[in-house]
C-alpha cells in the first residue's frame, strides 16, 4: 500500500494510484495500457446553465436556440447536453 506522501505527490502529479491483491489483474492492465485498449476517462466540466427561449430556422444552417443564461457562462464550439 502507498504511503501518505506518496498519496500526495500523486495527486499533486496528477497520477493514478492503482493496487492490486492478485498480480494476473495487474498484467492484464499493464497489457491493455501497452495496447491501448484502455477506454479513457472522461471528466464533464460544467461551465453554466441556459434556458432556452426559442428556436431558429436558418436556411443552410440548421435550427438555433436562442437562450437565457441562468448560471455560469457560455462558451463558443462548447459541448451542449440537453434536457427536457
């Protein structure tokens, strides 16, 4: 098991920790790191809020939404995830 201090200087790194009971899980990982076939993780950063008021046909385009921002701010290119 790591140490305090090393806990610390991982995080301060930005390093993952990982241990292991059973050394065969520990290959496999090692491998699959070797491989790529590791799916990566993906952190959500949420940057604010918007209420949308109405939408928009533009010919060529597409549909636009006109919104309210609520909280936060809003980015251009920026990632969206909709709810109802």
């Amino acid at each position: 098991r790591p140490s305090s201090a090393v806990k610390s200087m991982a995080e301060r790194e930005a390093v993952e920790l990982k241990t292991y009971r059973i050394i065969y899980n520990a290959i496999d990982d090692i491998e699959k790191a070797m491989t790529g076939m590791l799916a990566p993780e993906y952190k959500e950063v949420v940057l604010g809020h918007i209420e949308v008021r109405d939408t928009f046909k533009v010919p060529n385009v597409g549909v636009i939404a006109g919104g309210y921002v609520k909280e936060g701010k809003v980015v251009r290119n920026a990632q969206a995830k909709l709810r109802l």
